[in-house]
C-alpha cells in the first residue's frame, strides 16, 4: 500500500533456530507473544525448492512432492486451524487497541 509501513514482529535469530530445529522433522512451530499477539516466529516443514517444479524433470519432482504432501494433509488441517485462530487473535488485539 502506498505510503504505508508494513511492521514485522518476526524474530530473525528465533526463525532461523527454528528452522534448525525442524530438518529432520514434519510439523509446524509457531511462537507467539501473548501480551501483543505478535507472530515471533512462523516455520512449516518439510519444505521443499521451488526450482524442482522447473525443467524436464518437474513431473518427476511433482509426483514425489505430491505423495509426501498426501502425507501431510493432516496436518495442513492443523495448520489451517491455527492461522485461523491466529488471525482471531490478532483481529482482537486490533479492536482493543483502538479503544
């Protein structure tokens, strides 16, 4: 938006920790700061390069990424639950600020 600031509340040494902690794992860390309802930290795995969807050998690369993203179906479920409730959380803190 034109002359607007965008604020991230992202914390860059906690998200790059997190994404550390997260190589061998399928899941999701969300840290949050209750008081403010500020997203500290947002990580999804596995996650995957976004060059294998290019080139001869991106049907290949689409069917693995295809099998094992059947396989998270479950818990992109989860997730989606969560960012809703994320985004209540931070609607809220919007509606009671401007009081």
């Amino acid at each position: 938006m034109l002359g607007k600031n965008v604020v991230s509340t992202l914390d860059v040494n906690l998200q790059e920790y997190g994404e550390y902690l997260m190589q061998k794992f399928m899941g999701s860390i969300v840290a949050l700061e209750p008081s403010t309802g500020e997203i500290l930290c947002l990580i999804t795995a596995p996650n995957y390069t976004p060059e294998l969807l290019v080139g001869r050998a991106r049907g290949g690369n689409y069917q693995v990424l295809s099998e094992e993203l059947a396989l998270q179906s479950r818990l992109l479920k989860q997730t989606r639950r969560f960012r809703k409730l994320v985004k209540e959380k931070v609607g809220l803190n919007v509606t009671n600020s401007k009081k």
